[in-house]
C-alpha cells in the first residue's frame, strides 16, 4: 500500500501466475491533522 503524489492511496495484490487486484481511493480529503486507520481485507 502507498500513497503516491497524486493524493491516491494505492493497494494491489498478486497471485503469482493467476490474477491481480489494483484499488486506488482518493485521500485528499482527509485532514492532515487528524490520525486515520486503514484497514484492508
């Protein structure tokens, strides 16, 4: 998981020889004060 510059938090997974899963979720608007869980399954 990253979050790159473009304010996108960015998650993929691979199983290697079958398949890949790319998520990419704007973060922009969370507030850089406050603290945030992230959680994924």
């Amino acid at each position: 998981m990253i979050k790159d510059e473009d304010n996108k938090l960015k998650f993929f997974h691979v199983i290697l020889g079958k398949d890949r899963t790319d998520v990419e979720v704007d973060v922009s608007n969370l507030a850089l004060d406050k603290p945030h869980h992230i959680a994924v399954t």
